[in-house]
C-alpha cells in the first residue's frame, strides 16, 4: 500500500472514531450501522485501525493517561483524543509502520482536525512519551504480544 492510500486510510478511520465518539456508540459499531459516509474510502486499513482501537480501547486510554501529565483522557478534545487512540493502536500493533511515521502522520491529523490551536504540539508530547517510555511495539516484541491481524480478528468476531 502506497503512503498515500495509508495517510487517507487514516483520515477515514479518526472519521469513524469521532463519529462514534459523537453519537457515542462504539466505532465498530458505526460501520455496522452503514453510518460511514461513502467518500469516507473505508478501506481494509482503515477498517484494521477502527476495529483494532475498538478491541484495545482500554488498553490505549490507559497508555495515553499514563503519558499525558495532568490530563485525563475524558479532559481531552474528542478529536485530540480520537487521533491519540488511533495513533497509539498504530504504534503498538502495526508491525510494518515505524513509530516515527504513526507520531507525524498524528501530528499532521491534529494540525488539520484539531480541538485546539496547539493540538498538534499536544498529540506529539503525548505520543513521545509513549515512545520514549518503551511502551511501543518494539519494546513489547518479545512479549508475545498479538500481531495486529490477530487483533482485528478478535475485533470482528
């Protein structure tokens, strides 16, 4: 898959997230439902990342509160928190996306999507903390951790 087609793969799937978010039933559940805007591109990639933050929400939020200072996750913006997720589920269990790419392509949602002027400053400082803690999928490599395959399958059934 192209760079490109995985940049859009991604607006598609914050899209869903914070569609769920909004109407407040689970992101899986929005595809479902068919509630997914036909320009929306709901690819496979998109449809991975969706499913695999629905199977890992807990997971993430915990992550995402132990990296940010100060801030609970229901504090946050729908939209900054909806890109952290995303990105965080990216940076644990997409084997074939560096972690560098995850944090700029985030950086790059928050800029354009997000809840505040310093959103992207914020979505970074979150998402470095992560990596720098280890708490990323090269630091979980040896945990036998599932692969994100694995996490979709668990997602979809």
């Amino acid at each position: 898959m192209k760079r490109h087609e995985r940049t859009l793969a991604r607006r598609c799937a914050l899209q869903v997230l914070y569609q769920g978010e909004i109407l407040n039933k689970p992101a899986d559940q929005v595809i479902e439902e068919g509630l997914v805007p036909d320009e929306a591109g709901m690819g496979d990639y998109a449809r991975m990342l969706v499913l695999g933050v629905c199977a890992h929400r807990s997971e993430l939020d915990g992550l995402i509160t132990r990296s940010s200072q100060n801030w609970s996750i229901d504090r946050m913006p729908v939209v900054d928190r909806s890109i952290l997720r995303l990105a965080a589920f990216e940076m644990e269990y997409v084997d074939d996306v560096p972690v560098s790419v995850s944090i700029n392509e985030a950086v790059e949602l928050a800029k354009e999507f997000g809840g505040e002027d310093d959103s992207h400053r914020f979505v970074n400082g979150i998402l470095g903390r992560i990596a720098r803690d280890g708490e990323t999928a090269a630091s979980n490599e040896d945990a036998g951790r599932p692969s994100c395959a694995d996490a979709c399958d668990e997602a979809s059934a």
